[in-house]
C-alpha cells in the first residue's frame, strides 16, 4: 500500500527556504542525492515551455541527475535566451555549492510568466546553501512548501517496494491539463533501476495518472515530472515498482486535482462502452472540461442534460443516445439516467442531487457499442476559481 | 449601415406570449409569413441534437418555410422518440391555426436538456393562436423576448438592401461555442432570393461571424440559424445582401458575446501572422477560450505570460517566441508587448490595465512567420457565470 506521509528514503538530502522572490513565504527547494542518480523525466508539450523545462532537457538527455532545485513565485517563461541563461547560471551555484557538475543539476521554476527571475535575490539565497541541506522529515516538508503556489496544501506519498523506498512529492494547482506530462512532481527511489528502465515506467505511469486530470484546461508552461534513483537499496522487482509507482501517481494527481484551485469537490469520471480509446477518451475530456457540467456539480443541480450536451460536442463519433446511460455516485448507491427505459421526466432528481453533494463525486458515462473505456479526474467551477485568478499579479 | 432596431418588413407577422411553460415570462413565439418562402438554416453538429432541430431539418429539406415557432424554458433534448413525436405535434397545431402545410413549420425550443415538452401547456397555448399574430413593432419585441433564456437583453439589427428589408433576431447566452451554426437566430426578408442562394451565403455568413464566438466553449444541442425571403420586394444585387447579411451577423454575434452569462466586458481578438488558417483559428480559440485568460481580463490584470501559455498549447504548431507581439487596445493607443526588443520587465503593465478596464477590450497576437489571420469574439469569466449556472435547474 502507499502512505500518505513522508517516508526518508537513504542519501536524499532536501532543503525549503524563502529568499524574498516575491513575499515572506517558502520559495526555493532543493533536493540532493549522495551519489549521482539514474534519472527520467517527462516535460511539458507546451510549445512555448519555460526557460528551466529546456535546460532541465538538456541536462536530463544522459540520464543522470544528481540534484533538484526549484523556485517557486516566477516560472522564468517567455523570458526568452536571458531566461534560459538565468537557469543555467542557478544551476551552476548549485553545482559549485554541493561540489558536483553543473549538468547534474535540473531546475525547476512556478509561478507567474513573464518575468525576468531576481537573480541578485538567487545569488544572495544560494550562498552557504550546502547548509541549508538535511535529511530529516522537517527538511522534506519544508521543500514541499517551498514549491506551492496556490495549493492549499502539501502533496507527499511515500511507499516500498522490498527494501527500497519511493518518495513522490508534487503542486497544482492551476492551469492544469497536462499533456504528456505534468504539473511539478519528484520522485526520489532508492532502489537500483536504469533510467531507460525508469523512462518507460514514467510514461507509462504518467500516461494514466498525471495524463488524466484537468482542473481548467489551461496547459502549463513548466510541467515537470521527474524520478532519481540513486540505487543504494539495490534491485526491486520493476513490476511491483512501476505498480507503486503508479499508485502513488493516481494519488498525487488526484489530490492535485481535489486542491484545484477554487475547487469543492473532486470528480471521478469514466466513460465506458466506446468504439476507440480516442472515443472514450475525448468524451470524458468533454464532460469533465465543461464549464457548465463543472458549474452544475458545484451546485448539486442534477442537470443531466449538460451531461449528454457535453458528450454530443465530440463531433467525431456519432453518440446512439438510445444506447446511453449515466451513473451517479459509486457501489449499491448508483443511480442509473436511462432515456429509453425511463420517462425523462422519472429521472431519479433528488438523489443525484445528493451524490452531487459529496466531495467526492463518482459518474460512470456509458455510451454503448464499444469495449474502450477511460478514467479521468478534475474538480467543480467556483467563485473562488474566479477570485484566485481574476487579479494574480496585481 | 446596419440599424440597431427593428425595421419592419412587409408580408411577415409576429407573436410573442407567456404559456406557463416555466413561470410568467414570455416563453412562446411565432414568425409567419402571408406567403411560402424561400429558406435556408444552419443547424448544431452536435451529436445529440435536440427534437426540434430533427424536425426542422426534415421541414427545410425542400427549401421552403412559412413559419417559424419556438418556445423558451424547454429545449426538447434528450426526450427520445416521443419528444420528435412532441415537436412534430407543436408543428401541426401551428400549421393548423395559420392554414398552412405542418411541413412550412420550422421548431425550435430553447431551455433545460432532458425534460419533456409540457404538451398539455402548449396545446392550450396553440389555441386560437391566429388572432396573438401581429405585424407591429410591439408584436416583434415580444417575439425577441419570447425566445430568450438567461439574457439580459433582446437582440435585434435590421438593415436595407435596394427596395428590400432584412430584420435578425437572435438570443443567446450561455452553452456558447457554436460549430458549423449556433444558439437561435431568424432572419426574415422580402428580398427575393432562392434558397440554394440563401444556403451559401448564410454558410460563409455563420462562418465568421457565429462560428467566431465563444462564451463558454460549450457546444448547445439546439443551434440554429434560419433565414426566410418571401420575394415581396423583388430581386436585389446579391453581393450587396451578403455583405449586409454579414455585418448584421457579426453585430448579433458579438451581442450574445457581449451579453455571456456573468460577462462584464466583450474581448475582440485578432491572431494574424500564421503560417495557416487552421493554426490562426485553434490559436485564436485557445486564447478565447482560456478560463486564465478570461479571469484575467475580467480582473484588468495584465498578466500576459497567461497569453504565451494558450498560444503555446496548440501543440501542432510550433511557435517561435522570438516573433511573438501581442498588442493590446486599438488604433493609435496601441500597446505592444515584444520581449525580444524589450526586457520583459520593461513591459507597459499599467498601461496595459488600464485598456482591460475598458468594457470592449481588442487584442491582437502577431505570431510570425505566415500570412494567415482570423478574428474571434469572447467574453471574461466572471463569478456571475458560475451563479448563472450552479443552480440552473433547482
């Protein structure tokens, strides 16, 4: 089973401190491993990526990695060649500071775009910074909170596999619908796996887990999902591993998504029954992105019909809606909207409006005609979704 | 020039009244012309359209409409085979009280998804419908009202063609991201015009003008754009109709944008410089449709990286940010933002704001490299969208 709580993983270091990139609070983390890494990772597919996503690229192409740094509060996008110089420049002090190279180091930056990162305030915050290392809980938690922007919380899960242990720490919490990646996550491991061996698990598991959540549609310029192995507790089963490794991915996007910004409520959605994986896909992607779905489950309204609307905008496969059925609500207490046995107007109102009132909603769309289905997650529309980004910067 | 009111056209009347589908605003409404018409619709391509848009369909097969009727508070979507059966009633009645073939009846019904047509309410109201037509200014804004929802206001253009007259009438506001046709619009003329000549021009009229809106990026099951010519003024210059034809759609389009659910402010946004239409267009979408985007402008924050991120998520084309401007407001008091030939931080923030205060906020995104261009039309998000829409149906 996975935890959701630290576990220390041998010859990981960390630090979280604040270094007055914008406020009084946590921006800028670090982690670092006693030896070098066998490392992956799986980036961003926005065509104007951040400055640290190209050199993190770069760094990562043989690899091995052997630290982690990351700031939070500017994201170093659209910051053009200075941006990309400013990285590289971090990642050399880090370098020069733990006494390693400085293409061991990848970089990580969130927070607004557009701006030019501070760095006389990086140059002041990285000196003596090997000191700010450690290997306590306290250490981990503080990078954890160093990395937040508008999450509410800390996101960390832990698990082992045989000897060795993985630690995955990630943020939200807007401008998320991942495309081949993610958000900010690390995972930590010391068990012994190649990075190919930790590349195609990575995609694999991202592909089901980060792949599958939307909190606004909005693709982020600084999705980063990274894993380090640094091999001391020797070889694992990769089976169990990956299967961990997956777990603890569901879980960290899914509480991504349930801390989204503004958001209520967590939504599980699956589509069934469809002709193609693209099919079930894409209408689960419809539903779970519209605005008026997302709206009406913030307000319990059992507004079905947005549902069936949302599933009818997939111009490209025609829906038999004789063959359509929603479920509302998970186990015994589902609730099945059926149009053809039932009279429209006998639709069960009052208790889906029920299950809408859970925080945590579970709806099972089957469209019927086909075996593909798909699973995905995202969150209610709110006021406070407006408040959080309606006046970010000013 | 175009004019913002009604302009009366000869041989067509009008009615508008409260049936008690829902509660006491008008909510049942009528076009009939004293002759057969030509005609010509576009419809949703939505998968699960409603009832009416079945029927309407069938009746324009031939090209010739006499009447129009549509109801608010109920869109008839999702009622299986019996809400065709309802609607093909509905119909029959008018048709019957107006003398005419079922056949020259075109439905149309606007409201909540999956609830069936209160039939009994609506054969009362058909009886004795003959006598609520009317031909005066009056009997035309009860029709305007008749077919709204949650607008806040009627909209209505007219226009002069030679010795002819055009009238539109639309309504919007919410599940808004037309394809191939939109939300509910008549226009009527006595222009004489073949439908195959009505079919073409409305085609490449919809495609920039309701094609190019969105306020919710969610596609209505009941879109539907219809014109009438019933002849009475005799033949016109054709070019002349369209271009009028035209700016009388882009005017309504861009008041069902202006008049989104919760909109405070319309956003006119040009994308030029692309190396094909294809791409100007999904660019322009992304950025449209962005909810980061519209909360910021709804905010006046002049948070443009937001910009880089939604030109950058239209992954099939690569952008080079090193040709990317962005202007904001329009003619002389232009401001650009071009991070090449400045430092980003030497971006004009204030100035900036101060055009997203504005309630008509222009924008243009140079992307560089081809000769492509597309203009679209959106609003801001606001929390009034999401009071609009958490309790639609309770």
């Amino acid at each position: 089973m996975i935890k959701k709580c630290i576990q220390i993983v041998p010859g990981f270091s960390w630090f979280g401190k604040n270094i007055g990139i914008k406020d009084q609070t946590l921006d800028f983390g670090g982690i670092l491993s006693d030896v070098p890494c066998q490392a992956a990772g799986v980036f961003t597919k926005n065509t104007i990526p951040g400055a640290p996503v190209i050199v993190g690229k770069e760094h990562l192409r043989d690899g091995m990695l052997q630290a982690v740094i990351v700031n939070s509060k500017n994201a170093n996008v659209a910051t053009q060649q200075r941006g990309i110089e400013d990285s590289r420049d971090i990642c050399a002090m880090v370098a020069a500071a733990c006494g390693i190279t400085t293409e061991l180091v990848l970089p990580s930056s969130t927070g607004v775009i557009g701006r030019r990162m501070p760095m006389n305030v990086v140059i002041e915050g990285c000196k003596g910074l090997r000191e700010d290392y450690g290997k306590s809980v306290q250490h981990i938690e503080n990078f954890a909170e160093s990395i937040m922007t508008t999450d509410t919380r800390k996101k960390i899960v832990s698990a082992e596999v045989g000897n060795a242990k993985i630690l995955g720490i990630a943020k939200g919490a807007g401008m998320i619908e991942p495309n081949m990646a993610t958000m900010l996550c690390y995972f930590v491991t010391d068990a012994a796996l190649s990075s190919q061996e930790l590349k195609s698990m990575l995609l694999r598991v991202v592909s089901c887990s980060f792949n599958r959540i939307s909190v606004d549609t909005d693709t982020s310029t600084s999705d980063t999902v990274v894993i380090m192995s640094n091999g001391l507790a020797g070889a694992v089963d990769p089976v169990t591993f990956e299967e961990k490794l997956q777990q603890m991915s569901i879980y960290l996007a899914k509480e991504i998504t349930r801390d989204g910004e503004g958001a209520t409520k967590l939504i599980e959605l699956t589509v069934s029954g469809a002709k193609t994986e693209e099919q079930a896909l894409l209408t689960a992607k419809s539903v779970i992105n519209s605005p008026l779905v997302k709206t009406a489950i913030y307000g319990a309204d059992p507004n079905w019909g947005r549902f069936a609307m949302a599933i009818g905008k997939v111009f490209q496969y025609k829906v038999d809606i004789t063959d359509l059925k929603i479920f509302f609500g998970s186990g015994d207490k589902r609730l099945c909207i059926d149009t053809v046995a039932l009279d429209c107007n006998e639709v069960p109102l009052d208790g889906i409006s029920k299950l809408l009132k859970k925080n945590e909603v579970h709806i099972e769309i089957v469209l019927g005609g086909g075996p593909y289905s798909e699973r995905v997650w995202g969150c209610d529309l709110t006021e406070g979704y407006i408040h959080e980004n309606a006046k970010y910067t000013t």
